[in-house]
C-alpha cells in the first residue's frame, strides 16, 4: 500500500506541475492585450520582465513607442496619454498600463502629452509612414 501512495502523490505533483507550467505559459503568451481610441490601435504595459518580453515581440506592428520612468530609473505605469495632430484634434487618450506604451498612428506630426501625479509633460513626434518613432518621459 506505501508504494501506491509513493506512486499516487508523484503523480499528483507531475500533474499539478504540469497546470502549473500550463497556466504560467498561457499568461506570458497572452500578455497586454492591444485597445483602440477612435480606431486608433495601442498597446500598453511592461510591468514584469515576462511581460516586456511579450511587448517586444508586439512592437513590430506599431509606429510610436513611449517610455515612462522616474528621474531615477524605477518604471512607472498609471500615466495619462493624450496625442494630438497637427490640427490639435485628440486622436488617441488613454492610461498606460505599465512603462511602455505603443501605438500605431498615420504618418504626421503629433503632440504627446503624458500627465503622471498632475505633472505634465509634452513633446511633439514626427511619425514617418514607415519606421518606428519613439519617445521618453522622466518625472
């Protein structure tokens, strides 16, 4: 009887080892998952080394990477993003779920406005129709 419940407990660790590796696995797959403003599409996140990953490998499909840290280097995430054209029209609002934020915008010039704890910053971004443009906010 020992031997079967040697047996038994092993497999119940193989399994719940298994679960395990299955739930961590689908959870760095699914990641961040891409949003839309006014048919805008963005993508946002990083908060985790797993999850910078995952972005990593997204970013091909955007045009405009934004960073946000501390003066000191810590990520930040929570911050406010607003993006306006040239015109001033609003073509992308959102909070940025974790230091990095993604987006895909046509070609133009574009004003970024990040607001982290009331403190704003902005800085305008020419995005060209092919490449990728990237910008960084320090608080």
């Amino acid at each position: 009887m020992r031997t079967s419940k040697i047996v038994l407990n092993g497999w119940c660790l193989f399994v719940a080892g298994l679960l395990a590796v299955r739930v961590s696995a689908e959870t760095v797959l699914s990641g961040p998952e891409p949003q839309t403003y006014k048919g805008i599409p963005y993508l946002s996140g990083g908060i985790g080394v797993d999850e910078r990953e995952t972005l990593r490998q997204q970013a091909k499909d955007y045009n405009l990477m934004l960073g946000f840290a501390e003066k000191a280097g810590n990520y930040l995430s929570d911050v406010e993003v607003v993006i306006k054209n040239a015109k001033g029209d609003t073509v992308l609002e959102a909070v940025s779920q974790g230091p990095w934020f993604f987006t895909k915008l046509p070609a133009g010039t574009y004003t970024v406005i990040a607001t982290m704890t009331g403190k704003t910053q902005r800085h305008v971004v020419k995005v060209a129709a092919t490449g990728h443009a990237q910008l960084y906010f320090y608080w």
